[in-house]
C-alpha cells in the first residue's frame, strides 16, 4: 500500500499547528507496521528530504513539527515496498525538484527499462534496480528539461503545466498496454503540482477565518487567519474533500489552479 499527501500553508510558522489540529488529514503512516515514510520540502536554498521507516519513535506528525516550511510533499510506502532501502524510498529528488506518486504495483521492470532507454543523459539510464516510482520522476523530469525548466529565466506557470502535460502523455506511452492507475505529486518552482494518472487525488481547502467565533477553540484561534491546501490520493480527517478532474497546481498564494 502507498499513500500520498502534498501541504501547502500561507504561513510556514504555523505548519505545526495545522498539523496538530488535523492529524489525519497529513498522516501517511496508515499503511502498515512495516515500510518507509519520508517527507520533502524547501529550505536553506535546497530541497531537503528526510525519509525513516515506518513504526519508528518519530512519525510524520511529530517530524513536521521541525519543518519550517509552507510547501511539503509526503509519501509513505507499506510492504512488500518494506524491502527498499531509504534510499530507494519516496520521495525523491532530483536537483531543485522532489517528486512521489501512489498506486505504481502493476508497473514492473519493463517499463523502468523503457524509461531508461529514453533518458540516456543522466545517470538514472545506468542505474540497477532503480524503481517504477524513481523512473515516474524521472519521465517528468525528462518532459520539464524539454520545456526549459532548467533555464535560468523565471518560467511562467503555464510554461511548466506544459511540460507536465507533455510528461504525462509520455508516461502513458511508456507504461504501454498496462492499466495506469498512479498518482503523482511534484514539488519545484514555489508550486505543488497533482497529477491524477488513472488514480483518484483530493483537495481540501481550509481558511481559519471561516469558522465563527462560537466554533473557534485555542487550537483553531491561532489559525484563524492561515490558509492551506492539502493534497492526498485519499480522503481522511475533518476537512471537506473535492476530486480533482484535471492535474492542478498549488503555489504559496494557496489558490488551487487546474492545467
């Protein structure tokens, strides 16, 4: 089993506490006593990752209360996916991207081969025992080098919704006569991009100020001016879920904008 979850916050300050008043909704760690979990997101100038197996002392939930950050991608990886080493755990990174994705079980070796014969100009072409999930970055991330994503110019929105489209058609032609039932999330550029691929993502959109003052506890009252916006391959806690119909980015403004 995989899970899937993308947080964006207006305020990284108060990240722990949405956390806290919301739990579930950013927990990917129901998959098991056995796996990896792992986290991504910006700061200190670079991507950061942190990735540990499941059933340790530290979980999601208490790890983001260390994360400052408005953006984050979580991932979590139930057996037989146990046998991977964190290294070979979600998420990933590759330069200033991190990317996840869910439901990859019915793609095996032929189709990481296949990806690996159309990237010969990384190192990711020569790897051994690479996995479907690190070939599915690595088709987007062929697609966002294509559409200029490593230009030094500041890229329009549009501009990398494109290259994603582009990924995404050149996934479907790699996975070939399988059924593609994945989802995908990608963090870079100051944006959470979701990308349902065959399997269902969710979005919740949560605005403290539209609680009243009789519905506010202390909790919700230290949040009553954030806004957030989480993304998730299911639907889990309190919060009100809509389905995706089309891929959809997130940027630091919170506003979700579907390409």
């Amino acid at each position: 089993m995989q899970r899937l979850t993308g947080v964006v916050v207006s305020d990284a300050t108060l990240l722990a506490s949405f956390a806290k008043l919301h739990p579930d909704a950013v927990d990917v760690s129901d998959v098991g006593a056995r796996g990896t979990w792992g986290l991504g997101f910006h700061g200190n100038g670079e991507m950061l990752v942190k990735k540990a197996p499941l059933g340790g002392a530290s979980g999601p939930a208490s790890v983001l209360a260390t994360v400052p950050a408005r953006q984050l991608l979580l991932a979590a990886d139930g057996a037989p996916a146990a046998r991977r080493t964190l290294e070979d755990s979600q998420p990933f990174r590759y330069r200033d991207w991190l990317c996840a994705s869910s439901g990859t079980a019915g793609l095996g070796a032929d189709f990481v081969a296949r990806v690996q014969a159309t990237t010969t100009s990384s190192s990711f072409a020569a790897k051994r025992g690479a996995t479907p999930e690190e070939a599915i970055m690595m088709v987007f991330i062929d697609a966002l080098y294509r559409g200029h994503a490593r230009d030094t110019r500041k890229l329009s929105l549009a501009t990398l919704h494109e290259a994603l489209v582009e990924g995404s058609a050149r996934l479907r032609e790699h996975v070939g006569q399988t059924r593609l039932a994945a989802a995908v999330l990608l963090l870079g550029h100051d944006h959470l991009f979701a990308i349902p691929l065959g399997r269902p993502l969710l979005a919740a959109r949560f605005s403290g100020e539209s609680r009243g003052r009789a519905e506010r506890n202390s909790a919700s009252r230290r949040l009553a001016h954030l806004r957030a916006v989480v993304l998730s391959d299911r639907q889990a806690g309190d919060l009100k879920w809509e389905l995706l119909d089309a891929p959809a980015s997130v940027g630091v403004d919170c506003e979700l904008v579907a390409f």
